[in-house]
C-alpha cells in the first residue's frame, strides 16, 4: 500500500470512529438519513396515493427510458446539435455550447455581468460544473431558494448531505435556535411556523427582486426545445417566472429525444422519490406577448431572457471512445439508488464527496478529481451488493463503475490494508477461505 494509500485510509477511518459518537455531526446525519432511505425505500411497496407503486410505475417505464438513454448515448452528437438547433430558432433562446467546465464558468460570469447577487435553486449540477465555486471566487452572493439549502446555508453545513432535501438533519428546535442566533427572533419549533416564517419574509423578495436566477433541468427535450423542471416548494416557478434573466447550466445528458420522453423522466422523478412533484414546468419561450398589433415583445410578466449553457466536458469523449463511464451518460440524476446502498445507509455524508452523498457522487469526484478523491470519499465502503444497478430506473451499472474504480485504486496501490491482505492472501493460497 502507498502512503498516499494509507493516508487516505485513516482519514476515512478516523471519520468512522466518530460514528460512534452520537453526537458527532456523521452520526446525527447517519441516523436520520438510515430512517429516511428505509421509509422511502419501503413506501415504494405501499398504495399510498396511486393506484399503482412507485416501484411498478418504475418497471412500467423502465424499458422505454433505458432504451431511449441508450439511444441518446449511442447518438449524443446528433442529439445536442439537433437540440441546439431547435432551441435557438424555434424557442429563441440564447444557446451556448461548452466544451469544457471552464467555459461554462466564464460564460456564466460574462452572463451575470455586474450582477452581485445570484438567486438559485437546487442545482447540482452548478456544483459539478464549479459554477459555485466561481461564483464565491468572485464574492458574488449566492441566494440560495430551496428550504434545505436555506437551511444549511443558516448553519454553514459544509458535509455533504442528501441533494433532495439537504437540510434533513437538523431537527425544529435546532433550527429555531439557530434563527434566534443569526436574526434574533422567536419561532415556535415547528416545521409549519419555520415555513411560515420565510414564507412571510423570503417571499416578497423572491417576487420582486431577483434580476438573475440560476436553475438546472431535470430533462431537455431535442424535439422541441423544451426545458422541464419538477418542483415541490414553487421556488423554481418563482425563480423562472419573477427573474429578468433565466440561466440554466446543464450537462448535455439531460437531452431526451421528445416532450413525452421529458414528461416521463419528471414523472419518475416524482414518483421514485415518493415526493409529491406540485409542480413541472415546461419552459418553451422567454415572456412574451403579441397582444399589441400582433407584435411580438419579449419580457412580459416573466424571465425577459433564458440563457442555456449546455456542458459536455467528459461527455462526448465517454460516449465515443467508449469508456467506462459511458453508462453513466444514461444516469437521469434521480438521486434514488442512495435509498438501496448499503454502504449509504450504514455510513450516511461519510460514504459522499463534496457533491452529495452516494456512489453517484463519488463517481462525479472521480470524473473531476481522480481516483484518489474518490478513495477518500470512501470508495472501499461499497460493499458491491448491487442494490444500486437493480434499482436503476434506465439501467445505470453503478456498481460495476464502482468496480472499476477500485480495480484503479487498487493498481495504485490505494486500497486498505485488509482487503490488501485478502488480496494477496488469494493470490498466494488461492484459495480466500483458507
Ligand atoms: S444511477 Fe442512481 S441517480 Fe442515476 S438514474 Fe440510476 S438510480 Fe437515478
Ligand atoms: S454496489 Fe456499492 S454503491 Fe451500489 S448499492 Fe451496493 S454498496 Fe451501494
């Protein structure tokens, strides 16, 4: 084992040990996230609101959307370029095209221009693409709309936490302490005072003051150039709607081939999660009206312009040379193959990179950081049980991918010492049992 190896090794231990802790910030999160997996897990197999599971409306689909993510990595090319097309003269929105994340970082600050202050949703992929980190580079302040992320940005959380509701882990009373401290008022500590409380007072501002809003997309549709987006809180109708500017950044895998596809996708999305989606928006146009000579104006009551920043970085290359990596391309950012693993659920924000929880997340440090960030992130904890790829909603092999990062890690000398020693062991007696 190299002593990078065996760095690396003790910092991932050492974060265990505090498991034992109950107190310790792994622990609290742990515990709370093994109880939200195994309820979301388990609801898939009751009748709550559906005629049918989740789990069956999943495998109803599931063949329809492997096949069309398989069909969009097979033609990635023609799909972004027919995409694009569409978009910019059908929707009429301002497309750009990044080869790599850097570009899309520039862009995306040429686009704020001297905008100071930045409203976002939930968007992970802002953080993949390191538009977040840019962003604090330039002192550009971030408004974050989403509770949770309202939420840890109260608490300064810096662990990584669950991208669907990354505010889980703090209970009523703590997050009302923590409005005493930071605005020095009193809420009664309760999930409904706490939402009625930024209700009241967040609100107003997300109407009439947001100039530049930043948003992902669940799915794009190549057909029609459609935007979808799938919302619980209303945030992301206020930020799209109550916005001069509109930027989307996102990766070019969100393309599917048309608006039913994209419609399916933010369904699953709904359903896989057991969330109750109130809101999927199908972004077409900026705010127009032709009401006056029928004289088309853009900037109504909503955004005056979206902006798209399409990302391929890895993309294209891993579909074409066909690397291992490839599968992920069909990955639709459900986030739910957390729910199943093992190792999530035995090790919580311990088993997670700086992007979120899960192997999903230690596969996208790989792809940005190398085969180090993801042993650090806890690479070994996975147990290879599968649970991920049987899961998977278009057929992701998450735990083969996982599989082969550790072949990498272990032909680089980065592996543990105990599976070093079983490794050896049925090198020299062939033999693992003896
Ligand atoms: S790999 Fe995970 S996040 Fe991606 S589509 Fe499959 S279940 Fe969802
Ligand atoms: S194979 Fe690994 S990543 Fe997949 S569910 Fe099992 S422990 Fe989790």
């Amino acid at each position: 084992m190299s002593k990078k190896g065996n760095e690396l090794y003790e910092e991932v231990k050492e974060k265990i040990e505090q498991l034992n802790d109950k107190d310790s910030v792994y622990s609290k999160f742990r515990d709370i996230w093994k109880l939200a997996s195994l309820g979301k897990y388990r609801s898939f197999d009751l009748r709550y609101f559906y005629e049918d599971t989740s789990r069956e409306f999943v495998e109803e689909h599931k063949e329809h959307l492997t096949k069309i993510r398989e069909d969009f990595v097979e033609n990635i090319e023609e799909y972004v370029k027919k995409c694009i097309e569409v978009m910019r003269k059908t929707n009429k929105f301002k497309v750009y095209y990044t080869k790599t994340n850097e570009e899309a970082q520039k862009i995306f600050m040429e686009e704020l221009g001297d905008n100071k202050v930045l409203y976002k949703s939930k968007s992970l992929e802002a953080k993949d693409i390191g538009i977040i980190d840019v962003l604090k580079k330039n002192n550009i302040e971030i408004k974050e709309t989403d509770l949770g992320d309202v939420l840890c940005q109260l608490f300064d959380y810096k662990h990584p936490s669950f991208t669907l509701a990354p505010g889980v882990q703090f209970t009523e009373k703590e997050i009302v302490a923590k409005m005493k401290e930071k605005y020095g008022i009193d809420v009664d500590a309760k999930a409904e005072a706490i939402v009625a409380y930024y209700r009241k007072n967040y609100r107003p501002e997300l109407l009439n003051d947001v100039k530049v809003s930043l948003t992902s997309a669940n799915a794009i549709a190549a057909n029609d150039g459609s935007i979808i987006l799938v919302e619980n809180e209303g945030n992301i109708s206020l930020l799209t709607r109550a916005t001069e500017k509109h930027i989307v950044v996102v990766g070019i895998q969100k393309i599917v081939p048309n608006v039913f596809d994209a419609l399916i996708v933010a369904k699953i999305h709904e359903r896989i999660n057991s969330v109750d989606g109130a809101y999927i928006s199908f972004i077409s146009a900026a705010s127009n009206t032709s009401d006056i000579q029928g004289k088309r104006v853009f900037g109504m009551y909503g955004a005056k312009e979206v902006v798209i920043i399409f990302v391929d970085d890895w993309r294209i290359k891993a579909a074409k040379e066909n690397l291992f990596l490839k599968d992920i391309l069909k990955c639709i950012a459900c986030k739910s193959c957390d729910y199943v693993c093992t190792a999530s659920r035995a090790f919580g924000n311990i088993y997670a990179s700086k992007y979120g929880i899960g192997a999903i997340n230690i596969v996208r440090d790989y792809i940005h950081n190398g085969i180090e960030a993801a042993v650090k992130d806890g690479l070994f904890l996975c147990t290879g049980c599968e649970n991920c790829t049987n899961w998977c909603p278009v057929g992701v092999d998450l735990a083969e991918i996982m599989k082969t990062l550790k072949k990498e890690a272990t032909e680089k000398e980065l592996c543990p010492p105990s599976l070093k020693e079983y490794k050896d062991k049925i090198f020299r007696d062939k033999n693992p049992f003896i």
